[in-house]
C-alpha cells in the first residue's frame, strides 16, 4: 500500500518542473497529497524563519536553492537525518551533513551570453572582465540570492580568482542585477552581452528561441546546491521520506535530465549540450569559508559595487 | 455704463420651459425689480445674465455687446458684472473679511485700496467686527450679508441681486436697502433686483416687472403697477385686492353699473366701456365703509396687523378685504356697509376665474 | 424606555456622539472593533519585535541601523524620490480630476477610464514595461537610434529620474481618484460666486476649488507619498542597475540576510523608520482637516443647479494635455507588454516573423492555476475592499464627526501597514496569524483567510484617507436634519451622509480592489496551496523567466479590470445634482 | 403635548456668549416667535432646543423631561421635535418625495399611509408637481417649501421653525402661513417660530418674544408688544417708530408735558409720572396730521407705499415718521402740523440714545 496522508513541500523549484516531479510521484504514491508552497528562495527563506519564530516549521520536506539556510537549520538539528535507499549510488558528497540534506540534481553558475552581442564564443570566467563587454557585463547580487553570494564567497576563497577576479569585473563596469531571472532577462534583450547565470535557465531560455547560450567555463563551473530535507517533527515522516526517497529514482532523475538539469544518479544519461560526467569540471562552493566569512564577504562586495 | 437688454429668451430645462419668450430692457442705471411666485424663473433669468445658465432661445445683450446666444456666451468674469446669489455662495474656506476682499484681489488693486474698500463694505454691511471669522461661524444673516458685501466691493456696472435681504430683520433690511440706494445713486450701475418684499420693490425701483411662469406679465412703474394691474393675476400678486364675481350690466361716461352675485347693484368707475360677466378688483383701501353705502356684508374675520386690522367681508359675489384703524375695527359677524370708490374690472374668463379664486 | 443620553467629552457639540447602543449599533461597533483589532495586531507584533535585540528590549537594531551609512543614504533616497513623485503625482492629478469633472473637457467620461489604467497594471510588470521601452536597448531607444542614426540612447529609465518618473506615472491615479470624488460633491454656486468676482477658470481653481478640496487633496497626496515610500518593485527594477537604493530594497535584503542575527527583528526595525515619516505626514493632515468646523462643507442642502465651467478656447488644449498623459501613462507602457506578449521569445527582435498569440493561449489555457488565481484574486479583492469600505466609513465617522479619541488615535495605527514594504507586512502577519488566535482558537495561517486579513490589513489606509475626506465635505446640517427627523445617529450615517459622500465611499472601493487583485508581496509569503492569487502566478513566471507569459498574463489582468471599471461607469445610476 | 421649558440658557463660543441667561416658558400647544436682529441668537436657541447645540449653562426642559444640560443631553431623534434649518437642509441625494417621506420612514408607518401623508404634505406647499425632482432641479422657494413639508410631515409634539417662509413670495407665503396656523389648531402641537416678518409674528403668534444679544427683551402678545414696547428697542424694532428728544417738564392726571428740541411743547399722555430727558416713541399711526396740531414740521421725504405713503418731517426733537392715504400726501418741503393722539415716554439715558437713533 505505501504510506499515505499529506507532505507539504516548500521549494524554489520552477513550478513546471515541481508538478512533473509531483505528478510522477503520486503515480507512484497515489495515497499522498503532495501540497506545494513555491516561491523565489528569498520568500521561502523569509516564511520560514517567520514560522520559526512563531514555533515550528509548517513544512514536512523542503528544496530551495541556498544550502547556506540548510546549513543552518541542521546546526539547529532541525532537520531529519535520512538516507534515502534509491541515492545509495549517489557521490556521497552530495549528502551534506550527515545526510540531512541532499543534493538531488545538479545546477552550475556558468558563463552565459546573447547570441547576436557576442561574437567569439568565451571560454573562461575571466572573459567576462574583457575590456570588449565593458559596461555590458551582468552578475546576480549576492544581496538577494542565497546562490550569488555562494558563489562570490566560494571565489573569492580561491587562489585563481580571489578578490582580484571582483575588482576586475568592477573595472569593467559589471552591473550587479538582482536575481538570476533578472540577468537573464537583460541578457536575451541584449541590454547585457555576458554574465554569470545558472545553467538550466539559459538553455531553458534558448530552447524557447532566445538569442542566448553559455559555455562550460574552463576552470570549472561552480555547483549551485538545491538540496531537499526533511523537517524535524514532520507529522507524516514515511511520506516525507518516500518523497525524498523518489527524487533519485531513475524515473526522477531521467525527469530532471529531461528539463534539461544534469542527474546526480550515475548512468542517467545528461541533457543535450553537456559534457558528460569525467569532462565537466565542477567548482564545489566553500561553504565553510562562506559561513566564517559571510558579513566580510557582503561588506567587501557592497563596498566594492556600491550595492547592498 | 451698462442697460440690459433681453430678447426673446427661453430656458429648457429636460422638456420644460422654465422660461419662454421672456424680454426685457433694463436702461442704463435703472433699478429694475423681478417680482414673481416662488418658481416662476427669476433666479435662471439671472443666472442666465450673469453667464452661467446658456439660453435655449434668446439673446442677452450689454450696451450694445452680445454677451449671450444659444451657441456662444462670453465667460462671467468678463461681463463686469456682481450677483447676490440666493443660497448666499460664501466660501467656507474664506474669513469674511477674505470673502469680501476676493473681487478685489481679482481686479489686482494695492493691498492699501484692497483694504480700504473691503472695510468699508463690511461697514456699509454692518459686519465689522465678525471680519475674522470663518462663514461657519457666523449667523444665516450674517452670511446673507457677506454675499452682499462681496457683491458691492467690485462696484460693477449690472448688479444682480436675488433675494438678497430675504434673511435680515426689518430693521436693518431697510438700513441696507437704503444703503443700497445710496450707493446706485452714487455709482449709478444698473441693478436688477429679485425680491418677494413688495414693500421693498415698491420702494426702492424704478420699475417693477411682475414675472409668472417664465414669463413677465407687465413691467412698469410701481405705482403703474399697483394701481393699474393689467391682469388679475399682477392685481392679485402685487399688493392685496378682492375679487368680486359679477356680471356688467351699463357703462355710461367712465362709470359702469355691476350686478354682483345675487343681484346687488354697485356702480365703479371704470374708462373702458365692457359687458358681461366681469371680476371687480378690490383693493383695501379703496373700500370705505359708510352707512350709506350701496353694498353691505358681514364680517367674517378680523387680523391685527399692529398699526392696523384686517377684516374679510362676506359680500355678494365674493370676499371682501378691508381695513381699518385699531380703534374702529367693526366686531366678528357684524354687519357693515361700504362704497368702492375705486377699482379695476376684467372680463371674467376661464382663466381668470381661477387666479381670481387664488387671489384672496 | 431607556434614556438615552450622550455625555460631554464625546463630541464637539455632541450630538453626533450621541450613539444609540442598541442591538443594532451594538453589531456593528463590535465588527468595528474586531477587525481593527485584527488589523493593528500585527503592526503591534511588527513593534515590538522590533525592539528586542539579542533577546532583550532595547533600541540596538534602530541604534545599528541609523549608525550605517548605507541606510541612512538609502533613507534619504527613499524620502527624496517619494517626495518628487508625490508632488508631480499630485499636481498631475489634481489638473486632471478637475478637467474630467469641473469642466466641458471634450468626452470627459471616456478619458476618466483611460486615466485610471496605469493604476491597474501591477506596478512591478509597468516598471518592467518600462524597462522594455526606455532600457539602454529599450524599444523607444532602438526606434530612436534607428530613426536618428545616434548611436546612443534617447533616454534611459535607470536611477532616481527614472524611478520618480515611474512612480509618477503609476501614482497620480490615487489623488486623482480621491481629489475627483471629492469634485464630484462641489457646489458649483461657489465656483460661479468666483467666476462673478472676476477670476479666471485657472483662478477659481486656485482660489477656490483647490482650498475647497484640500482634505481630498491632503489624502490623496498622503497616500501617494506613503505608498512611494513603502514601493519595492519599482526602485528595485529602476534602481539596482544605477546602484541606487532606497530603503524599502534594503529592508527586503535584510529580511533574506537569514546569516546575520535577528535579520527579520532588524527589518522591522528599518521598517518602523521607514513609516515614521509617514505617520508624521498622516498627523499633520488629519491636523489640517480636523480644523475643519464645516470649512471643507460644500454639500449644503441648499441651493445646487449650475453645470461644468466652459474651457472656451482652452477647451481644445486641455484635450490634447490629457491626451498626452493617456498617452505617456497608459498606452506606451500597455502597448510594450502588449508587443513583449506577442514576441515568440523575450530578445528576439521585434517584427511580424516573430508575432505570435501561442503565450495568451497558454496562459489562458495552458496553466490550471491561472483559472483559479484569477477567481481566487477577485473574489479575495472585493471582500477586503467591502470590508475596507465599511471599517473606513465607521472608523472615519467616529473620529471626524463624533470625535472619539479611540477612534483618532485608531485611524493612525491602521495607517501603519500601508507605510511599510509588503514584504515586512507579511512577515508580520505570520508571525501574528501562524498560531491560532487565542480566545477564539481560530488558525487564518495557510488559510484564504490571512490573505483577505493582509489586503484589508495593507489596504485600509486608502480607505480611511479617502472616507474622511469625503465625510468633511457634508454639512453637519444635513445629518442634523435626518436625527431630527428621527434617524439615530447610525441610520442618519447609513440614509444620509454615506449617498452624499458616495463618490468617495466607490473610489476607496475601486482604490483598494485594484491594487489587491494583482497584490504581490503580500500574496507570496502568505498564499498556501490552492489559494493562489494572480500576482503570485504572473511573479513566479516571470521569476522562471518567462517573461512574454508573465507580460500576456498581466496584460490580460489589466484588460479584465478595464472591463470591470467601464461596466462600473457605464451602470452607475444618474448622479444627482450636488 | 408637550410645553418647553427653558432655564437660564447660556452658549458661549470660543470666549463670546452669544447667548445669556436666556429663560422662556412656552406652553403647550403656544405659537410663540422669536424676533431679533441678525445674528442675536435666535437660531442658536432652537439648535440648543433640538439638541444639536450643547447649551455652555442652563437646561431645556420638555414636557417636565430635562433634555438638555451642559453634562449631557438627549439625542435629537430621542426629543419627538422636528425643525426647518434657515438653511434648508434638504438632501440633495433624495427625491423631493423622499425627503419628505423621511421623518415617517424613520417611524416605520405603512407603506399606505406613508404614501398618503407624504402627497398630502406636498399639496400642502404646493409642490405635488415636482415630487420627483432632485432638490438641486429646484428654485430656492421650492426648496424652502420641502424643508417645510419635511418638518410637518410627522406631525411632532414641537415644532421648530427657522424663517421657513424667507424665500416665498407674499402670496404663497400668506397661504403658508394659514395652512400652519390650521395645522396647528387642529393638531395642537408647540410652535416655536422664527421669522423676520413682523406681519407674520403679529398674524400668527399668540405670544411674541423679542430677543436682542443672546437675551429676551421682552415678551409678550403681540398688541402688547407693539402698543406698550417695554424699552425703546423694542419700540423701534417692532413695528416703526419716531424717537423725539424732549424734556418732561410736568406731570398731572395721566398726561405729561414734553419740551421738545427747541422749546415747542407737547401734551402727550403717559400712565407714570416722570421727569426729566425723555425719549417719545411715535408711531407713525399715533400721529395725525391736523391743522390745530400743536407740532409743526416740515416734509422731507416721501416713500410710495403702494397702498399708503409714508412721510417723514423735521420737526423738533427729531424727525417724525407718519403715513397718509394715496390721495392726501403732503408735497416735499410743504409745512404740515400734526397732534401726537399717543406715545410711549421713556427715559433718555446714554444706552437709550444710540437705540433712539438707529430706529429710523
Ligand atoms: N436644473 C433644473 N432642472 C429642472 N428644472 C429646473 C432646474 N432648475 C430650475 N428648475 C425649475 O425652473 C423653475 C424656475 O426656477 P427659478 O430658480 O428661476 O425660480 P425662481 O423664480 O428663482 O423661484 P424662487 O423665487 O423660489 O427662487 C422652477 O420651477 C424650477 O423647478
Ligand atoms: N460656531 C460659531 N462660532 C462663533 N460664533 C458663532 C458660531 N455660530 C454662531 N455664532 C454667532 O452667534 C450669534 C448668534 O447666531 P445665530 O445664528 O443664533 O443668530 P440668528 O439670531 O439666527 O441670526 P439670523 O437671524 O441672522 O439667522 C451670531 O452673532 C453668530 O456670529
Ligand atoms: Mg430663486
Ligand atoms: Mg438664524
């Protein structure tokens, strides 16, 4: 019979592909009722510790895009610790903290850019510092999004890039946009030619005919963590867990290729347009460093952007 | 200077003529006073001068310039006009000594003259002291009176007052009136004047036009007016009079023989010969009761007016209306006996039958 | 029988206090005193919670915030575009509610309509449509430099212009609206008194109209300020490319700013600075029309007649004046939704090759959701704005006319959830509503119901300003005539003075329902599953970067309400003469 | 029915009484007016009555039920009153029908009868044509009249009147008045009547109180009133009057002896024996033009009066105002000499003076 009753999921997952999971799901488990509160990961963040201070979580399972908040709620214990049988083959470097949150597909910060702007096709984070796109340059604000700031914490703790990389892209008059939705935006309506943006988007946006794309930047594109967790005190743990348990399915993640994100599960084959597994170089996100850091990282960055 | 003269005009208001065929020629200073019952188009005959109503038909010209057509009227504010509205129209949001000063402000005159003259027309209405306060505080006279004032200020060339004193005491409605005189004497603008006070009208015009439905029924003199009314109708509305039904029997030189309801005979004076059933129009005073009299009735009611009474006659042929001094008013019920020594006779129609009847 | 007796305190000259406690009134003081109590509970949590910092009262998060310079910078922005915005606003739509309805400003009805649309599109997607228009790579700047041969921009949106100009655009409907109800009741025997002094059509509406409406003035600019104020799309959109900031955007930033310590106590900390402004402003309106004693009174019962004052040779000008705004205002920003709407795919280059209808088909019956958002919206938008409506005529009743301090001092609190960013509103509400309301034990979290307890929350403000402007300018008089004539002082508000200060009592209707059908900010923390509202769906499809969608799915909105708002003017039964 | 009983009533404003220790008893079913000059306080008193105003001291007492004292106060709709505002009020929102059916909707009559009193209460002012008019499609007496009918409708216990008739021409405004004064035979309810119209006060009151600065100077019936004027204002406010300056030089029987100005001496007769500066107070019907008159003077203006024409002469002591037929009137400077038949004496004081002047 399987378990039953109601999960209630919050997550910043796109809402197509939160149904086409859902949906899936409840093939599988018809008896549970999969209840979806979506928003940006900022709104979901926010409801969150609203709801915290009022006493518990109103969630059983969450997945949104910023493992730094996860991070948190686990220091907190408040997350369960499970390891869902079906990830067994999964790298165990995508079950973070001792399995209370995990990774259940893969998304990268990549360099992105409009077709009809960009004439010789980049290849390196570094292009986005050419004097040629001076001006033309987009990066979302770490202000706004948990993910830029993983991503700005995570360069600047590198030897390569470190605050150096920054200061060049502030040379280069790089506009700081909001959210990755924003870069986006301006950069299929041309008003930027380069930027830093996540993967999927871009080829979800080119396979609806815009001008855009973006390349696998050769020294590696930074992993941008979605992890999916249960809730401490769920009301309706086997449900939670069977849905957790059936994001790695291969059922699951075919879908996921399918909507064009790269599969944690070996053996699903990838998207279109991605290298496969051994050629594509993955920058995991120094969350460590992040954490010890973060007010540092934020005031460096705003003083140097003037954004906040 | 400015006359007034109004052609053929006519107001439709939805599918009712509130005014028809309505002419006018007021000279240039004249005072002329609009009389007329309550609803019978003297505000829009106003309204429609000053600039704010657009005639349906007519023309309003102002020495000489077409102010108003059914197509095109030039603005208020250059007519050089000043109007006493009847629901007053002071800005509550003004003091009073703001209110009256408007015009003037209008007119861009130094603040000394703005002073000066805004004073001065707070005196001539008594409102000195209230100068500061807001309308809302002020009493529904006192509001009546800023209008007034507000008016005056500009000295303009046409004044149009509609009913401005209708809320003053007695005392000082005749202060104002006089005030008002004075000043026309003075400045000389042309006034056009809606009151309900025939007092007042009879005293202070030139002319008097009597309006009823949308229409003006005579104009003239107020003594030509009261004394010679055209129709029963300005007979009865200006001034009192009774209405006595009966049938004309003789005329010879100036004189005319009336049989009265059940046969009683009374001869008047009358220029016009005429024959057949006729209204006698009666007023008080041109009843004198005397023994010899030819006709004798029976008092029915008696009114005290303070410097005098009121007494209803039941009389062949209708009501009559006389009176008397204070000491010689006769007892309820006696029986008394009069001469007319003058009065006004009219064909008795249909029509006029009905106003007769309103008349008393 | 029972005596009934009214005491002194209660009320200038007291009468109007005299309210009969009966069954009847009983009711609705109870309704009143409910929902307000609903209302400002958050705003008290939104206080207090403010005030704790590292778990003891005290004044550190205001202390930190005021020290940064950033924030205080981003004060001054917010101040300074809010204020720009509010005075263009203002004088833009004073001029025009006096056009449309003081004067024969040729098809006056039908520009009424036209005026009010930018205040349907959701201000974020206008903000947006101006980005698609006067971007660096807009379509008026490609036009331009495609006509002109420059190889630089006509103009560009981004910065603290831009952003006053937007909210310009997209505020001057509010004191339009409210200044216009407010004409609707002049006496025109007080124009024409002026007219006959001497002024000018210009003068008498400086002299006299404009003094006359000043309380509609007053609210209407209030209103416009604090929600300028409060407004996060716009700067954010407009801003962020030029790095210019506003407070509102910094609130939101700490709000998401999880890492550091009581992120959420912080912001609403910055929010109460942000709303102190705001409440400073209320006082001194409510000041300027509590000195009222029938100065504002226009609606007499006395005399009335006269019609619109004739422009003359101006008539023609003014025609192409508001045309011009109609045209600034509403059709570019609709027409670059219209042609994003119907561009296959956001950047490609505009031209009939790449037309389609594809995104309205999906948006109309591609998403379930969209259905359902739709109905959910309005049937959630006119409940809060009834509801709205009736606590603002009862509240502002209380404290205009019958004068009860409660009531003044209630007025101000219920001012606060409109002069702070959504997102902290919401925040507050979960933080009053996740639990189940003592007493009653009843649980609005995740419920429909917290959403329509968050518009009429956010909301009632607008009510409140336009419901009290519109009470001071009915003569006491005329209330006096219905208690004498045997109404208690509850029927006398209900026969008399609510008909007389309609026009007023419909615009705070139509003021608050718009803004709530396609409410965003509010509706994204608070909705829950099946309770969907619009704004959610067209935010979360533009978040997925699906503009053209997003654009279609709002431009459908904003037709829906246009339709609603013609069908409104054209059914609205024959006004009487004022 | 109720009597009203008001005690010791006081308002102030800001720091200005405008009204003072004002007491009147009113009994029930009394027509009682109030006369004043503007802005003495008249209106006030019936909004303290109503219960719109809280009177600052005193209490309003009906029918032995204390309905106002400064601590607190019964709600209007609680008094059983109903009131024509000075300024109508009408609701411009309400058809005229409307507006008059209020009052009984208010009691929740039939739907039959409401109809019923409704049309009759139009008919009774003349407005049955334009029941379903919106009161701004209507002239100001129009207007004035459905605040009239709005305020009979309900047949109320008291009934507070305003100049309700200020803007109706004489005619209506005579049948208006009948009609109330029938109403109020037949119905017996308290009228309390405010009007500018001294030939209504007369007519209609059965008792007339003359307010003055917030105070009442005196009251009384109308005869009284007018022929024994307790104090030289209310001499020359109700009615008119002449104030001639003179001496009482000597007093016997009933008569006194007064040097007038410069030394023309008049035998006037006057109940109590006084001495010393006086004013004599003149009507204009106590004086009689008669060659053997005592007092000369000479004509310095003529006012046509339609039926009469006043004259006013200088003659010693001031200048005195009579009237004369239509036929008899004197010419303009011609020599006339008159005998004053009757007059009030009163003492000449500073404050008596000022009052003397004002009144012609
Ligand atoms: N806007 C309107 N629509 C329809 N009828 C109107 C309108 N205004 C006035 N009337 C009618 O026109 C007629 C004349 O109105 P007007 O105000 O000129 O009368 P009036 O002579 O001033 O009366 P009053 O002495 O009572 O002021 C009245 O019967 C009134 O009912
Ligand atoms: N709200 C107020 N504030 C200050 N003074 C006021 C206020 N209301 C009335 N008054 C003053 O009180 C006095 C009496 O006013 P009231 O209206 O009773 O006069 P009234 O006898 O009705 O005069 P009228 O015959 O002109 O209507 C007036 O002098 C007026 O200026
Ligand atoms: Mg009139
Ligand atoms: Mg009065």
């Amino acid at each position: 019979p399987g378990p039953g009753g109601t999960v209630t999921l919050y997550t910043s997952e796109s809402e197509d592909d939160v149904n086409l999971i859902v949906q899936a799901f409840n093939r599988r488990y018809p008896n549970v009722t999969v209840r979806v509160f979506r928003a940006g990961s900022g709104p979901v963040v926010a409801r969150i510790q609203a709801e915290m201070q009022t006493g518990r979580i109103q969630a059983d399972v969450l997945w949104f895009a910023d493992i730094a908040f996860l991070r948190d709620l686990a220091r907190r214990d408040l997350l369960v610790s499970y390891s869902p049988p079906s990830g067994r083959r999964v790298p165990g470097r995508y079950h973070y903290d001792g399995n209370r949150y995990h990774e259940v597909r893969l998304i990268f910060n990549v360099v992105a850019f409009n077709t009809n702007h960009v004439r010789f096709r980049p290849s390196s984070w570094w292009d986005l510092t050419l004097p040629r796109y001076r001006g033309r340059v987009g990066i979302p604000n770490p202000f706004v999004s948990g993910a830029a700031l993983a991503h700005v914490g995570t360069f600047v703790s590198m030897r390569e890039f470190g605050w150096a990389y920054y200061r060049k892209l502030r040379e280069n008059e790089t506009q700081v946009l909001r959210s990755n939705g924003d870069v986006l935006q301006k950069l299929a309506s041309g008003e930027i030619s380069i930027a830093q943006v996540v993967d999927f988007f871009v080829r979800a946006a080119k396979g609806r005919g815009s001008p855009v794309d973006h390349i696998w930047p050769q020294e590696g594109s930074l992993l941008v963590p979605t992890p999916v967790a249960i809730v401490k005190g769920t009301q309706n743990l086997p449900a939670a867990e069977a849905f957790v348990d059936f994001l790695y399915t291969p059922e699951a993640q075919s879908l996921f290729a399918q909507r064009s994100y790269i599969p944690v599960l070996p053996g699903i084959p990838y998207p279109a347009g991605v290298p496969e597994a051994e050629r594509l170089k993955v920058i995991f996100p120094n969350l460590d460093h992040i954490d010890q850091w973060r007010e540092e990282i934020r005031k460096t960055f705003s003083e140097l952007f003037g954004v906040q | 200077m400015a006359g007034v003269v109004v052609e053929r005009l006519g107001k439709r208001y939805n599918d009712a003529w509130v005014i028809r065929g309505l002419d006018v020629t007021v000279d240039d200073g004249e005072f002329v006073s609009l009389l007329g019952p309550s609803g019978c188009g003297k505000t829009t005959t106003l309204r429609i001068i000053a600039g704010f109503v657009r005639p349906t038909e007519g023309r309003v010209i102002v020495e000489g310039r077409v102010l108003s057509t059914p197509e095109w009227q030039v603005p208020p504010e250059r007519r050089g006009m000043a109007m006493v509205f009847q629901s007053y129209a002071v800005w509550p949001h003004m003091t009073v000594f703001q209110n009256v000063a408007y015009p003037l402000r209008c007119r861009r005159v130094t603040r000394r003259e703005l002073e000066l003259r805004t004073r001065r027309a707070l005196e001539l209405v008594r409102l000195q002291q209230v100068a500061d306060r807001y309308p809302g505080e002020l009493s529904g006279g006192q509001q009546q009176r800023v209008a007034l004032a507000r008016a005056l200020v500009g000295e303009p060339a046409v004044l149009l007052l509609d009913e401005p004193l209708s809320n003053l005491d007695a005392r000082l409605r005749e202060e104002l009136r006089d005030e008002i005189a004075e000043l026309q004497r003075r400045l000389g603008f042309t006034v056009l004047y809606v009151t309900h006070d025939q007092v007042e009208a009879m005293a202070m015009s030139d002319r008097v036009a009597v309006m009823r439905e949308g229409q003006i029924e005579q104009i003239g003199s107020p003594q030509e007016v009261y004394e010679k009314p055209r129709t029963p109708f300005v007979a009865g509305f200006v001034g009192r009079a009774s209405f006595l039904e009966g049938e004309a029997v003789a005329w010879q030189e100036g004189r005319v023989q009336v049989v009265l309801g059940d046969g009683q005979q009374v001869e008047v004076p009358w220029a016009e010969p005429l024959r057949g059933p006729v209204w006698l129009c009666v007023r008080p005073e041109w009843v004198v009761s005397d023994v010899a009299g030819e006709l004798r009735g029976r008092v029915v009611r008696r009114v005290y007016r303070g410097d005098r009474v009121d007494c209803v006659g039941d009389v062949p042929g209708g009501r009559l209306l006389w009176t008397v001094g204070v000491g010689q008013a006769p007892a309820l019920g006696e029986e008394v006996s009069f001469r007319i020594v003058r009065c006004a006779v009219y064909p008795r129609t249909a029509l006029s039958t009905s106003e007769g009847r309103e008349a008393i | 029988m029972n005596e009934l007796v009214t005491w002194r305190g209660a009320g200038r000259d007291g009468y109007a206090a005299g309210l009969p406690v009966r069954a009847g009134g009983a009711v609705g003081w109870i309704f009143v005193g409910v929902i307000s109590g609903l209302i400002v509970y958050p705003s008290v949590v939104l206080l207090g919670s403010s005030l704790v910092a590292e778990g003891r009262v005290s004044l550190g998060h205001y202390a930190r915030a005021l020290s940064e310079a950033a924030v205080r910078q981003a004060f001054v922005n917010s101040v300074a575009v809010a204020t720009a915005a509010t005075a263009a606003g203002t004088f833009l739509g004073v001029i025009l509610a006096w056009l449309t309805s003081r004067t024969d400003l040729p098809a006056a009805r039908a520009w009424h309509t036209a005026l009010l649309l930018p205040y349907m599109i959701p201000p974020f997607i206008g903000a947006m449509a101006w980005v698609y228009l006067l971007s660096p790579v807009g379509y008026l700047n490609r036009l331009w430099m495609q006509v002109s041969g420059f190889g630089t921009p006509l103009a560009v949106i981004y910065g603290p212009a831009g952003i006053v100009f937007v909210l310009t655009l997209y505020g001057y409907p509010i004191p339009y609206v409210v200044v216009r109800a407010a004409l609707e009741r002049m006496n025109p025997a007080l124009e024409e008194a002026a007219r006959m002094a001497g002024a000018r059509p210009l003068q008498v509406m400086r002299d006299v109209v404009v003094p006359l409406v000043l309380p509609a003035i007053g609210s209407g600019a209030l209103l416009l300020w604090v929600s300028s104020l409060a407004n996060f799309g716009i700067p954010a959109i407009l801003g962020f490319p030029a790095r210019y900031f506003v407070l509102p955007t910094r609130i939101y930033a700490t709000v998401l700013s999880f890492g550091t310590p009581d992120n959420l106590r912080a912001a609403a900390a910055l929010s109460v600075l942000l709303a102190a402004p705001a409440g400073l402003a209320l006082v001194l309106q409510r000041g300027l029309v509590g000195r009222g004693g029938g100065r504002f009174a226009v609606v007499t019962g006395q005399g009335g007649g006269g019609g619109r004052i004739e422009l003359g040779r101006w008539r023609w000008a003014a025609g192409v004046f508001v045309a011009a705004v109609v045209g600034i205002a509403t059709v570019l920003p609709l027409g670059a939704l219209l042609l994003t709407s119907l561009t296959r795919a956001y950047g490609v280059p505009v031209g009939p090759e790449n037309l389609t209808v594809e995104h309205y088909q999906t948006v109309l019956f591609g998403i379930p959701k969209v259905g359902r958002a739709l109905r959910n919206s309005l049937m959630l938008a006119a409940g809060a704005a009834t509801l709205v409506v009736l606590l603002a005529v009862a509240v502002a009743y209380l404290s205009e006319r019958a004068r009860w301090r409660a009531a003044q001092v209630l007025e101000g609190a219920l001012a606060i959830p409109y002069s702070v960013p959504g997102t902290v509103v919401a925040v507050a509400l979960i933080l009053a509503y996740a639990r189940p309301i003592p007493v009653v034990n009843i649980r609005l979290y995740d419920t429909a119901w917290i959403l329509l307890a968050a518009y009429v929350t956010r909301f009632v403000a607008i009510g409140l300003r336009t419901a009290s402007s519109g009470l001071a300018q009915v003569h006491a008089s005329l209330e006096e005539a219905a208690r004498i004539a045997g109404a208690g002082a509850g029927r006398a508000v209900v026969d008399v003075v609510v008909p007389i200060m309609w026009p007023s009592v419909r615009s705070a209707w139509v003021l608050v329902f718009i803004p709530a059908v396609a409410e965003l900010t509010l509706s994204v923390l608070l909705y829950s599953v099946g309770n969907e509202t619009i704004g959610v769906v067209i935010y979360g499809l533009h978040e997925e970067g699906k503009i053209a969608l997003s654009a279609a799915l709002s431009f459908v909105v904003t037709v829906l309400l246009l339709g609603g708002h013609v069908l409104m003017v054209k059914t609205a039964k024959k006004e009487w003469m004022a």
